[in-house]
C-alpha cells in the first residue's frame, strides 16, 4: 500500500522473475480451431472484480480501469508493479492489450495528458497502441490471496490474519498480515529468509534488532506500512517486515518497543510487492480458464524499483 507512488524505472531485469502463462510462441491458438479463446477487455474486469473487489479499495485509492474499451479482445496480459513508460514499453512489445499494474499511473488531480509530460506520454503510449491499464493497488492489498498474504505465505507464516480488519470486506481481509512461523529463529535467520524469497534489488534488506533475539510471531506489510505501527504493536509481532521506513516513524518504533520488540525488516517497496504477481497472474489464469477463455498471462520482467546501487561501510 502506499498513496503516494511515484514511478521512476530501473535498468535492470530481475532475475528469475519471468512467470510466463506458457510460451511466449505458440500459447494463442489459432482463430480457425479455437471456438472461444479471447475475452474482451469487460469480461477481464469482471473477472478481476471477482478476485479483487474495487470495494476492498481505500478511500484514499484509485483502483480500476485508466485506459481501454470493454469490448476491445483480450488475448495476453501483463501484470506489473509500476505503469512506468519502460514497463508499458515492455507490454506492448509483447503485444499485451491489457497491462494490469499495482500502483495507480494517476492519483492526483490531473489538467493535461500532453505528451510533454511523462504521464501524458504513458497515457499516449497505452491507447496509441491500444493497450489497456488496470489498476489493482490496495483492492490487491486486501483481499484473499493479495500481497500481504502472498508475503506472509512466503516466509512460512501459518494462522495468518489482517492487521487492519477491511471496512467492507470479510474477517481475513484488509491491510497487512500477521501470523507465526512454525518454529522460533533468530532475527539474523529470519531476516536471511526475507532476503532469499524477494526479488534482487539494490538497497537489499535493512534489519533493526538484536541478530540473535529470537523471533516467532511476524507481522508484514508490503509496500509501505509504516502507518501501521499501532496495529502492529497490537499484534504482539516480534517483527514488522514493511518497506519505504522512514527515519522518524522507524525511531520512534524502536523507542517504544517492548523488550526490544518489534524488530524491524525494511525491504524494497517494489520487491515486497512484486512477489504478488506472479500468485496474481495464476489466481487470474485460473478464473479466465475456468470461463473457457484461453488467454496468456506473463509478469513483466522489468526491475521498477528505483535504486540502482548502495554503498554500505566496510
Ligand atoms: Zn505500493
């Protein structure tokens, strides 16, 4: 989660993270021996809307459709983090007509979509190319399946609930999850474990904590959760994995901890995102061929997060 999204593009492809709906060739049939294999772009949101309710949205958001035609086909979508221009880039490279993306391209109130401006020129590039966007940014967070719960699942949490109860969603939905790992570790190993499962970025993983204290109880947050001090407090966590901590609202947490609880992890905000698209694409995948439509789905390989290298001491 995160109101404030700005997008700036990294250079560099992340390795391993090409989660393909099938070949790159060969996937879309033919017209002649296939009855029903596109969907338009309306049943795609109806399908989205099945998994992730707009309902399930912020009041602060803006989830849903920036660009496209209900009755435009559908054969390939792409699921990103960023609507950056390398990102869109990338999608209508491979002929996507519909890129699916978690933060918002527009958030703020906006008076031009002049090609003279880096949002304007996005915007041109998706309907010049015919390319839809959708966003799916704090609905995602929230629901069943969405980003924090696909974090939580990847460190090993188990008995995993919402940190913030969702206002119109149901009891395991909303903003954050904590749960326990099955057996107790160090800070230093679990940390180890947040860095082996997200994607390579520069600024790596940051710890606050004792290395050795030992840790059980996690709360989690992708994106960037550093409003959720209170809830996490609450939660009794052990640690809070999040990411985008800024100094003050990290100070002050460590100031207030309880025998030295909760540590924190500070990750990525594109990376503690990221891991979500690929369970994303599958859950869509699932729910489309289910419907008989035989659409390929990848995951953009392009790297979004906007740091490019760190220099730590020693
Ligand atoms: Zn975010």
């Amino acid at each position: 989660m995160e109101p404030e999204d700005t997008d700036v593009t990294g250079p560099d492809n992340i390795d391993g993270v090409n989660q393909d709906g099938g070949n790159r060739e060969g996937i879309v049939p033919s017209s002649e021996d296939t009855p029903q294999q596109a969907a338009t772009l309306g049943e795609l949101l109806l399908a989205v809307e099945e998994l992730w309710p707009e309902s399930l949205a912020e009041s602060w958001d803006e989830v849903g459709l920036v660009a496209g035609h209900p009755s435009a086909p559908v054969t390939k979508v792409m699921f990103a983090v960023d609507p950056t221009l390398e990102v869109i880039d990338e999608a209508v490279k491979w002929g996507a007509q519909l890129l699916i993306t978690h933060h918002p391209l527009l958030m703020k109130g906006v008076t031009t979509v002049a090609a003279t401006t880096p949002k304007g020129r996005a915007v041109h590039r998706l309907i010049e190319s015919g390319t839809a966007l959708l966003t799916v940014h704090t609905n995602g967070d929230s629901a069943v399946g969405g980003v924090s719960d696909v974090l939580a699942d990847a460190l090993g949490l188990q008995d995993v609930a919402p940190l913030t109860m969702a206002a119109n969603g149901l009891p395991e939905e909303g903003i954050g999850r904590v749960g326990d790992l099955a057996d107790a570790m160090t800070l230093g190993d679990f940390a180890a474990r947040v860095f082996g499962i997200l994607p390579s970025v520069a600024g790596g993983v940051r710890v606050s904590g004792d290395k050795d204290g030992l840790v059980r109880r996690i709360a989690v947050c992708g994106g960037a959760g550093d409003s959720l001090f209170d809830e996490v407090r609450a939660s009794n966590a052990d640690v809070y994995v999040t990411a985008d901590l800024r100094h003050h609202p990290a100070s002050e947490a460590r100031e207030a901890a309880l025998n030295g609880r909760p540590y924190l992890v500070d990750v990525s905000h594109f990376a503690s995102e990221w891991l979500w698209l690929p369970a994303a694409a599958a859950a869509l995948g699932n729910v489309l061929s289910d419907q008989g439509h035989d659409i390929e789905i990848q995951v953009s390989t392009t790297n979004s997060d906007p740091w490019d290298f760190i220099l730590t001491p020693g």
